[in-house]
C-alpha cells in the first residue's frame, strides 16, 4: 500500500507489538511475532494480509 496515500496505515504499522482496531476506517491490525495480519473491512467481506 502507498502510505502516502493512505495515512492512516501507516499508524497500523507503527502498533507494532500491539493490536489496533479502527472501526472507522474498517481496519484492524494485528502484530503476533513476526506475523503482520492487517483486516480491512467492506461491508461482509474481510481482507487479510500476512
């Protein structure tokens, strides 16, 4: 993803070791050792990253 373009991920990224809901932007991160799951939520549908 471009961070320029989409700011707010970038804050996802930095809770790293934490996680991070943000119901607002549909987004959810997760840092669990040394995997990265990031959920971005439209509508029904879930996206995950890792």
């Amino acid at each position: 993803f471009n961070t320029a373009d989409a700011p707010q991920y970038e804050v996802a990224v930095e809770k790293v070791g934490a996680t991070g809901t943000y119901p607002g932007l549909g987004l959810s991160a997760t840092k669990d050792g040394s995997n990265f799951d990031i959920k971005v939520l439209t509508g029904m549908k879930s996206f995950n990253v890792k």
